[in-house]
C-alpha cells in the first residue's frame, strides 16, 4: 500500500471519514481508493466478536468463544511466559476470526478495591502491571494482530466514568498511574492504544495533548494508532488535533463534519489530517499484509489451557494445619452455588460467550481428575437477591455434618462488580456470611473457595483452616479447583493487590469516588502497599502473599557491586531452595528501599521478580537485572526521573510483609538538578553551599541571635546548636525583621539573584 499515495489522492470528505468508524467494530473503507475496514473486538481475556447489534456493555450476544481468567486472575500467576502464551491464544481466535485488533489489555491501577471494574485491571503495582500487561500484548501480537492498551489513563473508577476529573499530583501520575501503560507500551509496543473516557487534570482524555502526544509519542516513542474508549469523544476536533486518530464508535458523521470544516476554515491544519489518516492506513495495511485466515482455532485445546492457566493463578491464601489438599477419599460436601454454576468471568464489555463451561462439581465428577472421594452437594445460597434462606442454610449443615471435610464455593455475585458501577461496599452477600457461620459451628474442617473480582472482608477468617482464591477464573475454573483442593496442582499464585481487613483502611477511603465531577487522588503516591507498609498498618493479607504445599527457602543473596551510579544495571542473585515434599513454585520478588530521610518515598517498591519450579530439595538460582529506574523517582521540579544519591537495600521476599534476604547498595545519582533560590528560600537550603552562604553571611551580622545577642543571659537561653537551628528553617526574607534594622528588601532582592546567578546545580 503507497499511503503516501493514496492520501495524496483522497478528497478532504474521504480524509475525515476516516476519523471515526464505519459501524460499532470496523473502521472506515473507501472502495474508491481500495481500502479495506477492519474489524476491532473486545477482549480482554476472550474474544467478544459480535457479528450484528453491536454494544459495548456485552448486553448483545457475540460469537461463541473462550473465557480465560480475568486479568484480577492472571496478574496473580506473577507469571510472563503464561501471559504470552494465554495472548498467543487470543491471537490465533483473532486471526480465525478477522479480528485486526483485540480490545484489551486493560491496565488502570487498583486505586480503590470498590472500583467495579477491578477485575479486569491487573494490580495496585505500576511494575507488575506493566509486565504482566506487556506480556501479554507480546503474546497476542506474535500472531500478527494487534492489542488496544486501555483506558488511557487514570481511569480508576467507574462510578462517572465519563464525566469525572481524575485529579492526581505529578508524582503519583508519572510514578503509579502512567507508569502502568509506560512499561507495558515500551515492551510489548501494542498496535493502539484506547484513551479513557475521564478528564485527566482538567482535560478529557480524548483531547489531551499531554498524555496523548507529549507523554505517549514525544516521551515514550509510541507510534501506533491512538483510539477513543466507545463514546469517549468530547470535542472532535481538539482531539484531532490533540492526537486522538480514531473516534468508535462512529457518531454517524456529526464529529466528521465538525473535523472537515475545521480544516476548511484553517483551525485545524490540513497536515494534521493527513497524519491521523496516515496512522490509520498504516494499522489496516499492517493487518492486511498478515492476516491469516485459516488460522485453526480449537476451542477445546483452548478451554485446557484456559484451566492449566487458572491453575498457575490461583492464590492459597489460608492452610492451617495443613487442611489442604484434601485426602482423595472420604466425603466431602460441596457447599454454595458456585460449586455447580462458578462465577468465572465480569461483566460488561468484556463478557465472553463461552463455548463450554465447567464447575467444580462436574470436573469432581469427571473421571479424568481422578477425584475417588465421594462428593456431596448443597446450594446454601442464591446470589440473585442477598437473601438468607434457612431451608437452604439447614440443608447444607446437613451436609456439612454428613462430610468428612466441608468446602464452600463463596465470593461475590455479578450484581456486586460490574463494570458501570462501581461496589458500595467490601463485603460478601449476608445470605454467604450467614452460610459459612452455620457450617463451621458443625464442621471445623472447612476450606472457603472464593470467586470475586477483587479484595473482600472476610470476618469469618479465624474461623476456617484453609481459603483458596480462584478470583475470576475463566470458563475452566471448575477443573483448576479440583486439581488444586486434591492436589494435582500445587497453588503458585501470589496477590496482585492488598487485601486490607476493613475498607475504611484503604489509602483512597475519604476521596473515592470523589463528589459529582472531581475525583481527587489525595492519597497520592500512596497507593495500596506502599501506604500500608508506610503505615505500618496490619492488613489481612499483604501485596504479593501467596501460600504452597511445600515451602521455600532463600540464601546466598548477591549484589554484581555494592555501590551503583545512574546509568548502571545492577544484578541481584539469590538462591531458592525448596524445602518441603512436594514439588512447587516460587515467585522470588524484588523491592528497592529508597532511603527515608529525604524525599517522600514509600518504604518498598516492587521491581522484579522472577517465577520459578522446584522438585522437593532442589535449589535453584534466581537472577534479576534492574537499572536506573528502580531507584528513581518523578522530580516535580525538573519534571524527570531523577535518581537520589543515598543508600538503598534491596530486598528479595516472597510478600512485600515477608522478605527474606537483603542487601544494601550505595547509590550514586548524576542527575543534577538546576537549583533556584527566591526571597524565601530557608537558610538550610543555602547553607548547603559554601558559596551561597558566603553571600549572605554579611547581612547575619545584626540577626537577633546573632552577635547582638552574645551576652551571659543570651547564651543561657539560647546555646550555638539552638540558633543554628533555628536559623536553618528561617526563610531569608526573615532578616527583614530579626536583621537588626541592617536589612533591606534591595539587599535581600540582590543577594537572591547573586545566587542564582551562580547556577548551581545539584
Ligand atoms: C469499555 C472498553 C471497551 C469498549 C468496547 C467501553 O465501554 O470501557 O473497555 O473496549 O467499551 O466495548
């Protein structure tokens, strides 16, 4: 395709056709120059291909396909390489199925556990948000077709989800919110990216020049195509002109009309039209040159590896006295609904037709897991309406009393997380609290199964021995819990977010949702665990926690060197040992401890980590590689990653509450920064160089506890050590009043530009 060519050749009318869609999943084709519309389809843990009736809260029936885990699942595998391989998946479906571009991944930090679309986010963690992400991008991309890294950015609730300002400081926008897409748009270089519906600081993300070209292409060097979230445009022609190439779906030609008159009239250069049909063309040539067809798509091969990745994801998060797995004989009462029917996937845009589903009850059933135990069942609940009902309550008990061992299918329903709205509260259903009060009273050998989306309370926690958590697991979940409950599978998930006990300990508690339009990030940098670790506040279950069968053990933790300057890469090696019975996996997790004397920062971050297997008594190496990044932090005055000098540790541990090895690293930074002095910059800040502190000695000579104040009962009030500190918080401007009458505002306005003449950085 000569793109070049054709745009050359193309009316005005044609070229702002291409602004917005075709129809509800394609973009614009222009017989006349022969150029084709692809087709876009959500994602993302499935495809969502609707052939007629398109809408975009997954109200309307799509083809029939295959419901991976959510990401709140596949986040928790803290695994790449499943990632991509769960993305390699999807990208065959898409190939089958002449999707160019699978709607997903969705990347928005879990800022609060209430926002309904948690499930379908990856982490309350920038970095493992990212990696996760990108890998998957990586994996859906193999195959040729490309992914729509959303909701571009800071769209973190749902609750006005296209009318709010998410205000967020530069900090905890560059370090948490932005930094998720960063990564994962710097490694996976996904083929779009779909803005968000919010206003960003004020302006929409659909016409925001900051995020969608200063930050996304100048900065970051994206050069794919940048979409609009299904209804997200504002005005059409700031976003046009702002870097917003795609309005979906279209708004029948009104917002193309607005595009071609603007540039009739010269308010929006006709070269700017030409560079966003340009960035179309180059996406529908760059699906048109690979796209296969006759891909074979097997729904069951990928309904197995929809279970074999479930199975990697799932979180134990409970096993006293070793109550799991279960011994694969006696009685064993399934109890709760989702026993026979999971709930496996979200709801919204994202809801996959599934081809086959199976439930726990039916994979026990199943002669290929083996399961010899006998298996009895008792609904316990209904989750169409949170109604207790004793009838059936009293018939699980009976069960319950019946069993050997009792296992409740728990979690939330769909009416609880959606997204379109967000949860009103942290807790379960009553009718499923009052259910498991009433079995454990009979049956202390309980394991609570949980399907949820995200992080609930759980006030019956002391009270079972053993907590599986599937999440939202995919179509396939039924067969992962059984392999996992009787050990076929040993759990090897960890948590891609904190469970805080009580929702009011949430860091976003007082600000979220924010009120009417303005949804304020008060909390700042201080986003799940680095507010609770910063705290030190108890949580129920801390970021990166996850329980195995067997247990691990670290040694022989290594640095590549003690010191690091910016620039650098630093290797960290630490041995893994498994030291239980049974063979399992460990997710090693890097954290940097940036000193705590300065600059607010949070006591760990994560920046790595590594997933490996272990047979019983084996060890093995784990080696990370981290380079400037993991120490710098976002300078709000120079407006760059900067890295501060200090001394750092670097911590390995299988939680950020359990870390198991640590060293320290001397850090040297080369990133100087302009330093600026003003009429109110305090003495301390000045006294830092010599230099600067020569200048403005001259006028401490009548400063009131200076050499006026020497005498006996002077120096009995007030020792040297007391003035010096006094004096080091004092603004220079001070000397006005406390200089002894020697002091002028011209003095004062001198000396200040003096120093900064001297333009010092540091
Ligand atoms: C969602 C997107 C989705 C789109 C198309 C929107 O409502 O926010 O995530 O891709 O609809 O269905």
């Amino acid at each position: 395709m000569d793109i070049k060519k054709i745009i050359s050749e193309m009316t005005l009318e044609e070229k702002a056709s291409m602004c917005s869609g075709q129809d509800f999943w394609h973009t614009q084709a222009v017989e006349r120059l022969g150029i084709p519309a692809i087709m876009v389809s959500d994602g993302p843990h499935g495809l969502r291909k609707q052939d007629e009736g398109g809408d975009n809260l997954g109200v309307n029936d799509s083809i029939k396909a295959v419901c991976f885990p959510a990401a709140c699942a596949t986040s928790s595998s803290f695994d790449r390489e499943l990632l991509a391989k769960m993305g390699a998946a999807l990208g065959d479906e898409c190939q089958h199925e002449g999707v160019a571009v699978l709607l997903g991944p969705a990347v928005n930090i879990k800022r609060s556990p209430l926002c309904g679309r948690n499930f379908e986010y990856v982490s309350e963690d920038p970095y493992l948000a990212s990696q996760m992400a990108g890998s998957l991008i990586k994996g859906v991309q193999s195959k040729k077709v490309g992914t729509s890294i959303k909701h571009f950015a800071v769209n973190n609730q749902e609750y006005r989800r296209m009318t709010t300002d998410s205000q967020v400081d530069e900090r905890a926008f560059r370090e948490i919110y932005l930094a998720a897409f960063e990564g994962a748009i710097k490694e996976g270089e996904p083929w779009t990216v779909m803005c968000s519906y919010n206003k960003i600081n004020g302006v929409y993300g659909s016409e925001n020049k900051t995020t969608l070209t200063d930050i996304l292409r100048d900065e970051w060097g994206f050069d794919g195509l940048v979409m609009s979230d299904w209804g997200a445009v504002n005005d059409r022609v700031a976003g046009v002109a702002a870097g917003l190439d795609l309005e979906m779906p279209p708004s029948f030609g009104e917002n193309d009309k607005l595009v071609l008159e603007a540039v009739k009239s010269g308010k929006l250069p006709e070269e700017v039209l030409d560079r966003l049909v340009e960035r179309i063309l180059k996406l529908v040539e760059k699906y048109e040159s690979s796209k296969a067809p006759d891909t074979a798509w097997d729904m069951d091969a990928d309904h197995e590896l929809a279970r074999e990745t479930e199975a990697e994801c799932a979180v134990l998060l409970k096993n006293e006295d070793r109550i799991l797995p279960i011994p694969n004989d006696g009685t064993i009462a399934f109890i709760g609904k989702y026993a026979k029917k999971p709930r496996f996937q979200g709801g919204g845009s994202s809801h996959i037709n599934c081809h086959k589903t199976e439930s726990a009850l039916e994979a026990a059933a199943d002669p290929k897991y083996g399961i010899k135990a006998k298996i009895i069942y008792a609904q316990g609940y209904d989750d169409k309406d949170d109604v207790v009902d004793e009838g059936m309550i009293a018939e699980a008990v009976q069960a319950a009393m019946k069993a050997d061992k009792a296992v409740i299918f728990a979690g939330l329903p769909d009416s609880f997380e959606s997204e379109g709205y967000d949860r009103k509260h942290m807790s379960m259903p009553g009718c499923q609290l009052k259910l498991i009060d009433e079995v454990v009273k009979v049956q202390p050998n309980t394991v609570v199964v949980l399907h949820n989306g995200s992080p609930m309370e759980m006030p019956w926690l002391d009270k079972v021995p053993g907590v599986l958590e599937m999440y939202l697991g995919g179509q396939a979940v039924g067969g992962a819990t059984i392999e996992l409950l009787f050990g076929r599978k040993n759990p090897s998930g960890h948590l891609a977010e904190t469970f805080p006990l009580k929702y009011e300990d949430n860091p976003s508690y007082l600000f979220f949702p924010g009120k009417k339009d303005v949804a304020e990030y008060r909390e700042g940098i201080y986003v799940g665990y680095r507010y609770y670790d910063k705290k030190n506040m108890p949580v129920m279950f801390p970021f990166g926690f996850g329980l195995s069968y067997t247990e691990f053990e670290y040694h022989d933790m290594r640095l590549s060197s003690k010191s690091f300057t910016e620039g650098e890469e630093l290797t960290v090696t630490a041995t893994v040992k498994n030291i239980g019975k049974v063979r399992g996996k460990a997710v090693a997790q890097l954290y940097v401890r940036a000193p705590q004397d300065g600059t607010d920062r949070a006591i760990r971050e994560l920046k790595g980590f590594v997933k490996t297997e272990l047979n019983p008594g084996e060890s093995k190496t784990v080696s990370f590689t981290i380079d400037s990044r993991a120490f710098a932090l976002w300078d709000t005055e120079v407006h760059k990653w900067v890295v501060e000098d200090g001394e750092y540790v670097i911590e390995i541990g299988e939680s950020s509450r359990d870390i198991k090895a640590s060293a320290a690293v001397a850090v040297a930074g080369t990133g100087k920064r302009p330093v600026r002095f003003s009429y109110t910059t305090p003495m301390a800040d000045i006294f830092r160089f010599p230099e600067c502190k020569a200048l403005v000695e001259p006028l401490l000579e009548g400063y009131i506890l200076g050499s006026d104040a020497d005498g006996e009962s002077a120096a009995e009030a007030i020792s040297t050590e007391m003035q010096e500190a006094m004096l080091a918080d004092l603004p220079l401007k001070a000397l006005l009043s406390f200089g002894g009458g020697k002091v002028t505002n011209q003095m004062l306005w001198d000396v200040v530009d003096a120093m900064n003449a001297l333009e010092i950085e540091a």
